[in-house]
C-alpha cells in the first residue's frame, strides 16, 4: 500500500496528538508531534534564562541544541541534549511561554526543516499548527481538526491530572483562548486551515470515532 503523509493542525487541545497517535499506530507510521518540538526549544531557552524576545540569542541557543524525538510505548519521547524532556516541556511554565517563541520566523525555520527531513520517508503523520500549510504543504491528507474551547479545556484538565499538573477549567479556557489567539494572529505561519485541508470537530466525538474519520479518508488514498 502507498505511504503518505497525512497532516493534522488544529488549536491547544483539540485532540490532535493522542488521535495522530492511534492513526499512526493503526497505519504503521511515524507519528512526529511537532509541538513537543517548540516546547523543547522554550524548555531550554528558560532554563538559559535567554531572553524570549531575543530572536538571535535564541537562534544561536537552537542551532546548538540536539533535540531527539523516539518513539516509545508510553508515546512520542523528547530529548534536549539528551535529556529526557518530555514530561517537564508540559509544564505550565512551557506551556504559558511556547507562543512567544513559537512566533519568531528564525525559529521556525530551523525547526520546519527538521520537521520536512523526519517526514521524507513519507509514511507519516505530523501534528502542529502548520504542518498543511507550510511543513508538507503536499501532504496527500490533512485535516484540521478542533472542538468548542470548553470542550478542549475540559480534556486538558484530565490530561493534566494524570501529569500530576494541577489546573481548573476555567483557568485552562483563558490560557487556551490565550493561545490560540498568538499562535492564530501572529504574522509567521499563523494556526489557519488549509484550504485543501478537511475539517474534523471532534466535540462531540470520541477519541476512537476521530481516529477513525481519519482512517477512513486515508484509506481511501494509499
Ligand atoms: O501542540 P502543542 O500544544 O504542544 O504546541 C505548543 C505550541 O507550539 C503551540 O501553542 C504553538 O505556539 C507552537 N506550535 C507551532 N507550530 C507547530 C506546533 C506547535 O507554532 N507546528
């Protein structure tokens, strides 16, 4: 069967990575979450006390960093400098910083050709904010997929209480709407639907029944 690519954006917590991950388990595919990725970057820079709006320091902080990503039983594992990271970049401290970082055109860059070089293999299924519209642009399925902010809200919430985070609803619908909203206004690769992109609302789906949608259309591809 034809390998591809398959892309899925969408805003915080719409279910992308725990879906991405049962679709390309079901597949056989690589599963790269590429927002672990501008976490590790926003872990190490706080922890260099580099300045978040030092486009250039965080740039030379970058290119000097071997960020590792592995599969593993438990998911996607992330290594900074060979560090295991990929509990500590879900923190609230990461989490309330990635967009500031996330949003300087230098660091995405560098990270983009990352992303393109663990996806040209094919076989793949990337999640993030950019991935259609930028990363693979030619990707053969992308979906884009979000639920009502109360609804994500809600999920973060239980993902947070098995990652020992403590955190409310209400506080989660401000940080997500917060979010959003840098990652959707800021000028480079801005979070934006693809036009060849389908639209998945998973608010009022299970987390099996969207893997499932997903598998079905890229069925009907390979
Ligand atoms: O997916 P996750 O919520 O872990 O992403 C963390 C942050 O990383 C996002 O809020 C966004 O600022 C940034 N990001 C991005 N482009 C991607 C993936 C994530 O800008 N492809």
């Amino acid at each position: 069967m034809k390998k591809i690519q398959i892309a899925i954006d969408g805003p915080a917590g719409a279910g992308k990575s725990t879906i991405a991950k049962i679709v390309a388990e079901k597949l056989g595919y690589t599963y790269i979450d590429t927002g672990a990725m501008y976490r590790a970057v926003t872990y190490k820079a706080l922890k260099q006390n580099i300045e978040l709006d030092d486009a250039k320091g965080l740039e030379q902080m970058v290119l000097n960093t071997s960020i590792v990503l592995k599969p593993s039983e438990k998911g996607q594992l992330v290594f900074v400098d060979g560090e295991d990271v990929s509990e500590v970049i879900r923190t609230n401290e990461v989490t309330a910083n990635v967009s500031q970082v996330s949003a300087h055109p230098n660091i995405r860059q560098i990270l983009v050709g990352k992303q393109q070089e663990l996806a040209a293999a094919g076989g793949i299924v990337m999640d993030g904010r950019d991935i259609g519209t930028h990363v693979l642009k030619e990707a053969e399925l992308k979906i884009f997929m979000s639920a009502t902010v109360e609804e994500r809200a809600k999920r973060r919430q239980i993902d947070n209480e098995k990652r020992g985070i403590p955190s409310s609803v209400e506080q989660l619908i401000e940080e997500i709407a917060h979010r959003d909203k840098l990652d959707s206004e800021r000028e480079a690769s801005p979070l934006i639907q693809a036009e060849d992109a389908i639209y998945l609302d998973t608010t009022e789906l299970s987390i099996v029944e969207a893997a499932q949608a997903i598998l079905k259309l890229a069925e009907e591809l390979a």
